[in-house]
C-alpha cells in the first residue's frame, strides 16, 4: 500500500505537490481558474511572474492607504 501511494506522489509531476501548490495558490487569493493555468498539461507549474506580481499589487494596496 505505501509503495503504491509513493509512487502516485511521485509520478507525473506528483499529485501532493499540486495539491500543495493549489492549496498555496488559494491561500494567496488565486482563483482555481487563475491556479489551473498555473499548472501546464503535464503537471508541472508554469508560473506565470506576471500574474504573481499583479496580485501582490493588489494585495498591498489596501495597505498602503
């Protein structure tokens, strides 16, 4: 049984660390839609610095005020 779940966590880019990255994502206030193209066809992150940098924008605006 733990053979099994090992290999799942570590195959295809590894579930756990998408769910990890979901979870971080979401956290951080990204939609699934915005975390979703965060992750590419194969599982992997494709981060987009754009899209991280304008959230950070809009997440210290309201305290900068």
């Amino acid at each position: 049984m733990f053979e099994r779940l090992r290999s799942l966590c570590l195959a295809g880019g590894g579930w756990l660390s998408r769910l990890a990255l979901i979870a971080l994502g979401r956290s951080a206030g990204f939609s699934l839609d915005e975390i979703a193209r965060m992750l590419g066809a194969d599982g992997r992150p494709e981060i987009d610095r754009q899209l991280l940098a304008d959230k950070a924008e809009g997440l210290e605006a309201p305290f900068e005020s």
